[in-house]
C-alpha cells in the first residue's frame, strides 16, 4: 500500500513554532499590568479575568495589535518604517512600550532562522505585532491565520500569567480562553478592514494599572 501523504499545511508548523510559549520573546515575563490588577482586587477569580481579558481584547490593545499585524503584513519596506514609530508611540506607559519593543526586537532576532527581507532590513525598534505580521507575510502565512494565531497565544499568555498571580487553577485558566474563543475570532474578523485610524483604546483602567505597576512594592513581572 503506497505511504499516507503529509497534508498538514507548513504554514500551521510556522504559526506554532513562532507563537508557541518556547519562541524566545520572554513573553512569560510580561503581564500587560494584570499584577497590579490582581493586588488591587480588580481581577480576583475566574470570572473578573474573564471580563479584563475580553474587553482588552475588543477594546483595548488587543485589538489594537491586531490592526497593527494586519497592516504590517500587507506593508512595504519603506512603510514599515513609520508602521513601527506609530506602534511605539500608542503605547499608553512607559512598560507598555517596554514590553511590545522588548518583545519585538527578541521576535525579530529569533525570526532571522527562517528569513524574513523586511524585517532584516529594519534599524526601528519593532513592535511585537508588527513583527509577527512582517514574518508572516514574507513567508505567505495568511493575514487571517496570523492574526487569529496572534489573539489566541496573547491572551492565553496573559491567561498563564494570571494562573500564577490569583492565583488560578489550571482549568480554570482552561475555561476562560474557551470563553474568550468568540472574542477572539470577532476582534480578528472586525480588524480586517480597519485602518491605522481606526486605532483607540477605552481600557482606561487597564492602562492605569499599567502606571501603577511600575512603583508597586513587590513584582513578579517587567509589567
């Protein structure tokens, strides 16, 4: 009987490779100021970081990443330059653009095993998002994959970051990225025409706990 044929696309192995927990972002160090969230009571169980979680997402910088990967994936050379100064610029403290930069930059060097031409080419501090977007583009990974992939490890880092602060059961971390599933889908279909205009953030709390990370007495977390 002749030998079964692999049918596993390769752009499914680079998504897991780039955006598994082991591709040396550091990610496991960051936790987007859920640790302040946590000490001052405002993420406690599994239901308050359920609600955090998803209106990051829908309103805040998930969503805003997300935009940010669509347009980095579509862009040339000479607009990724400006791509990169935006991305840096909304980033709302100090630790915010620590950790999208810090992020970045670790992405790019390690996406240098693959290849990528635009982000070899790159002198700018480079967001996360817009690193993932310029690697997937240059190896043909589709827009929509890439950033439904991107959605999905964020918040399942920031998922892992909380099962250790609450601290959270296993499952329990589990249980909230299945319910944010349908978040993550819509925050990916409704970015797909979205443009750099479209970019705002109403997570006013979560962007004070982001301030607010940066004096607080004991931490786990760069953020």
């Amino acid at each position: 009987m002749p030998a079964p044929r692999m049918t596993i696309p390769t752009e499914t192995l680079l998504l897991l490779a780039w955006l598994s927990p082991a591709f040396p972002t550091g990610g496991f160090a960051y936790s987007h100021g859920l640790e302040w969230a946590v000490e001052a009571g405002n993420v406690s169980d599994e239901a308050s970081l359920l609600g955090w979680l998803g209106d990051i997402l829908a309103r805040g910088s998930g969503r805003s990443d997300a935009i940010l990967l669509r347009r980095a994936h579509r862009a040339d050379a000479a607009a990724l330059a400006e791509l990169c100064a935006f991305g840096a610029a909304i980033a709302g403290t100090r630790e915010r653009r620590a950790e999208t930069l810090g992020q970045g930059d670790a992405f790019a060097r390690g996406a240098l095993v693959w290849g990528s031409p635009r982000l070899a080419e790159l002198a700018e501090p480079i967001p996360y998002p817009v690193a993932v977007g310029v690697l997937a583009g240059d190896h043909g990974v589709a827009e929509e994959d890439v950033t439904a992939a991107y959605l999905q490890a964020w918040t399942a880092n920031l998922i892992s970051a909380a099962v250790r602060l609450v601290p959270l059961g296993q499952t329990a971390g589990l249980r909230v990225l299945a319910a944010l599933t349908p978040t993550i889908l819509a925050v990916a279909l409704e970015t797909r025409d979205a443009t750099l205009e479209d970019i705002g953030n109403a997570c006013f709390r979560a962007d004070i706990a982001a301030m607010r990370h940066e004096t607080q007495g004991t931490r786990l977390f760069r953020t």
